[in-house]
C-alpha cells in the first residue's frame, strides 16, 4: 500500500496520530504536498463521507476521522502556502449559524493565506452579525461564509441583510461557498462571488480585492 494510500486508510480509522506521523513521513519523502492531500486526507474524507451518507458510519466515527483530517491538514499548511511579506488584504472568514463543519473553511482558510491574506478565522457556527462586526474591527476587505448543509446555507442571507441595513454593503467583498452552495444561489441572496474550491477561492479573492483597491 501506498504512502497516501495509508494516509487516507488511517484518517478513515481517525487515528489522527497516525496520520500525523505519516503526512510528516511523506512530506520528508518529497511527496507533492497537493498529492498528499487530495489523495490521502480528502480522498479518506470523502470515503467517510459516502459510507457516513449510507448509514455505514455514525457521526463519531466522522468526528473522530475529521479530527485526523484537521491534524493532518495542520502538519500539511506550511507546505501548502507560501506567505508574502506584507498582506495583499485582509478577510473574515467563518462557517455560519448553525453549521459546525470547519475543514472546508480550514482549507479556504490556508489557500488565502497562501494568496497573502491577513485572516481572521471566526470560528463556526458564526451569528451574521459577528462576521459584520469583526470586518468593522479589524478593517477587512473581504467577508468568507462557508456552509455545509442545506438548512443552514440560508442563513448567509442574513449576513448580507444586515449589511446592507447598516449602509455597508459596499464597503465588503461578500464570498460563499461550501458543498450544498451554488452560483445561482449566490446570486439570490447577493453574495458577490460563490467559488466551488479553496484554491479558487483564494484566487478570485485575490483578483477581487486588488481590483477593488486599484
Ligand atoms: Co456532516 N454532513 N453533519 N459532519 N458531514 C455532511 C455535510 C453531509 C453531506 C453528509 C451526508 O449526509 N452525506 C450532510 C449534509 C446533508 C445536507 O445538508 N445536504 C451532513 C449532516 C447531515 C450532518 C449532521 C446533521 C449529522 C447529524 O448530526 N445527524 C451534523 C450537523 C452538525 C452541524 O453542523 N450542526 C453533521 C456533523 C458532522 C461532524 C461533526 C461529524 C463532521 C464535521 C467535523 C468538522 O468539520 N470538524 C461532519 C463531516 C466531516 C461531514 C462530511 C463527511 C465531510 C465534510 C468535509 O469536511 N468535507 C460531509 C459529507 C461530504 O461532504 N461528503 C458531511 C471535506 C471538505 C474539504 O469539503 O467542506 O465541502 P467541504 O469544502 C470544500 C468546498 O465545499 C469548498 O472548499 C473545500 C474544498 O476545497 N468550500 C468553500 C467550503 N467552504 C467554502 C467557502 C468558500 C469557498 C469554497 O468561500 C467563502
């Protein structure tokens, strides 16, 4: 078997030690960093996912496999982003109300950092208003809402809302993403971009604020 193949096996058992040990192993053994990833610890992921979809697995089994998966991604982050020295703009970045899944937030988290961003991860399960009031706080460019469900993709909503009844609509990018969020749904509650992966996120936030401030 594999290194990454090993990766992924042991992340499905959440043997977050073991994950660690090996992502450290493979990084040493000069394996590409997004290989390491996207076939050990997302491909492991995304098996817990369709088994945890077919009722072969429970939710402990997925917390525990997604705690591997944070620490992996952990040991992962240095190689995967490369800083800048002075931030190219700053974003507020969090899962929304009611929704407690933070590995796509995480990644989009890194990505942006790779990109030059200056983070300010808020967490999950993030009321609108305190996206709103840490952008204000911290003088932020851009506010990144990730969702994983279905019943709590709506409450982005909220978030632009209450911007927009503040008068600050215009003062922030707005992006959204995560598995159940779309284009067309981004357009219906007036995000300004929807992007399908980190790395495109961090792309189009890159272009979007540099845009905004030239
Ligand atoms: Co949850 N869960 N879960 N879960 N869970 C899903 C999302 C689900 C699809 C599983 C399934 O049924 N097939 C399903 C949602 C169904 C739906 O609404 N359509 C589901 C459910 C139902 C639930 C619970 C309700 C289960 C229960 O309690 N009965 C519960 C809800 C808890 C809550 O949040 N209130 C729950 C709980 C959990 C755990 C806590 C056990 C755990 C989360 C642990 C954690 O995050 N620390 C968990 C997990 C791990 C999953 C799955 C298996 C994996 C999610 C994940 O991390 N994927 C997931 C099934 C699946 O997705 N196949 C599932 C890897 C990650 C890298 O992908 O987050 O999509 P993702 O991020 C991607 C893109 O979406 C994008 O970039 C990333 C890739 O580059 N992206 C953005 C994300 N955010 C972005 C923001 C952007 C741009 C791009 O701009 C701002």
């Amino acid at each position: 078997m594999s290194l990454v193949d090993e990766i992924s096996e042991y992340l499905q058992k959440g043997r977050a030690k073991n994950v660690k040990t090996l992502v450290e192993q493979a990084i040493e053994e000069g394996i590409n960093p997004k290989i390491i990833l996207n076939e050990g610890l997302l491909s492991g992921m995304m098996i817990i996912g369709a088994k945890f979809k077919n009722n072969e697995v429970f939710v402990p089994e997925v917390l525990v496999a997604a705690r591997a998966m944070n620490v992996g991604l952990s040991v992962l982050e240095p190689k995967l982003i490369e800083v800048g020295n002075k931030p190219i703009g700053k974003a507020v970045v969090g899962t929304v109300k009611g929704d407690l899944h933070d590995i796509g937030k995480n990644l989009v988290i890194m990505m942006l950092k790779g990109a030059g961003f200056e983070i300010h991860d808020v967490g999950v399960d993030v009321e609108a208003a305190t996206y709103i009031e840490k952008a204000e706080e911290v003088g932020a460019d851009i506010i990144c809402m990730s969702a994983l469900l279905t019943t709590t993709m709506t409450n982005m909503q909220a978030c632009i809302d209450q911007l927009k009844e503040k008068g600050l609509r215009d003062k922030y990018i707005v992006m959204v993403g995560g598995a159940p969020v779309n284009d067309s749904f981004a357009k219906q509650i007036g995000a300004d971009f929807y992007t399908p992966d980190a790395a495109s996120a961090a792309e189009v936030a890159k272009e979007a604020v540099l845009s905004k401030k030239s």
